[in-house]
C-alpha cells in the first residue's frame, strides 16, 4: 500500500496506478510541491537512468503538482461526471472531441471545452476548466490534440459500450448537424485560439484528383516526359532479354 508507493518514489519510479497516485499523495501532502519535486530530481539524477524525461508527462507528474489529495479526488471527480455525460449523449472519446473542437482545427481550447462541458449539462469554473487542459497539456500552450482528450476521457466501459440509437444518430450524420453553443473564456494561453486556427487553415488543400501521396511527382514526370523531342524518342532502342 503506502509504504510500497513510498518506496517506489524514494527508488526514482514514474509509473503508478490511480490507486498509488492517492496513496503517495496522501503520504507527501505535507511537503509542499516544489520540494517533492526537487528531492525527487535530485534523487534521481544519481542514477543510471534517462535525465530528458518529462515528470509532467507521467502519472508521477500528477502527485508532484497537486498540493493536497482532496484536490486530485476532486479532479478525478469532475472527469468521472464529464464521462458520465458524454455517456449518456452517446459519445466516446474521438466522437466527443470532434464534437467539442467547434472549428475543426485539431486543437482544442478552454473556451470550446468550457462550452462543450457546460452543453453536458455540467457547471463548470474557469479555474477547472483550465486544470483540466494544463492536466492533459502541461506543456502550457492551452491546447489539447486528440491524443492527448483520448487519453483522459476514453474510458471502453463508459461509453465505447453504448450502443444506443443516439449514438448512432450521431456517428451516421455530419460533425455540422451538431453545434455546442460557444462561451468565451479567458485562454491559458492568450494566442491559443490564433495558433488553432493557423493550424487549421495550414492543412494542404491542393490534393490531387487520385488522392495519393505520389501524384504530383507523377504529373512531374508525365511533364517531362511530353518534353522529350520525337526525334530524341525515336532514337532509343530497348534490348530485351531473353
């Protein structure tokens, strides 16, 4: 239990289960989060062990940035209630998602997932809002992929099971027969919502008539090849082998 998760932290390891998440936590509450996580750098930059990850990237990041265990089960609390709504509109994770980012720009904005949150019929603050996108991107640019909603909200269980005719009615029809109305709210990060739509209006939009990958270099060298003087042409010989 607590004594297994505090020697796994003392021993430099990252990797814990929700369930250890509260027991460490529970356990390092008293230290405040700046000195949990200097001991544990320091700790571990004695070992034989990478020095270029990202504690923020891993379950370890959590217990060192909430300061008290009644924090991260309120956390947990409010994606549990997000899940249970997404639920019960028929929604998995990459549905929700498409749903949510309003624009279509594959970044998703406190703004778009204060509004989609509020749509679920869940009052939400700001503030919370704002820690459930630093959780998902610590990284601080106040924008979330795909990858990164998917892997707080898919939960098979929650919704990937529910096969109701809602969901079905949303998955048959257009992402645009759906809208969440907006709210704006104030954005992590003040150009996040400028870097989204570049992101979306930086997709390539001259593709070519077969789809693939390889068809300008073709039409390249069909043009050269409508190049090459007839007379230069007549002059090449193939010698087939037998």
């Amino acid at each position: 239990g607590t004594a297994l998760a505090c020697y796994r932290f003392i021993d430099s390891q990252t990797q814990y289960s929700a369930m250890e998440q509260s027991l460490l936590l529970r356990a390092l509450q008293t230290i405040p989060p700046a000195q949990r996580e200097t001991y544990f750098t320091t700790i571990r930059s004695c070992r034989r062990r990478s020095q270029q990850m990202r504690l923020s990237r891993t379950p370890l990041g959590l217990v060192l940035s909430t300061p008290h265990l009644e924090q991260l089960l309120s956390f947990r609390g409010t994606v549990y209630r997000i899940l249970i709504g997404m639920s019960e509109k028929g929604l998995a994770a990459h549905d929700a998602f498409r749903l949510f980012n309003a624009n279509g720009s594959g970044l998703l904005t406190c703004s778009q997932l204060y509004s989609a949150i509020n749509w679920l019929n869940i009052k939400i603050s700001v503030a919370t809002t704002h820690e459930l996108i630093q959780h998902m991107n610590p990284s601080g640019e106040g924008l979330v992929t795909l990858a990164q909603f998917w892997k707080l909200f898919h939960r098979p269980t929650a919704a990937a099971t529910n096969t109701d005719q809602s969901r079905t009615a949303l998955l048959s029809s257009p992402p645009t027969d759906l809208k969440i109305p907006q709210h704006r709210i104030a954005e992590i990060n003040p150009h996040a919502e400028e870097s989204a739509s570049l992101s979306s209006s930086s997709e390539p939009s001259n593709h070519q008539s077969d789809g693939g990958p390889g068809s300008s270099s073709s039409t390249r060298s069909n043009k050269q090849v409508a190049e090459i003087p007839p007379k230069v042409l007549r002059k090449i010989k193939v010698k087939l082998i037998h």
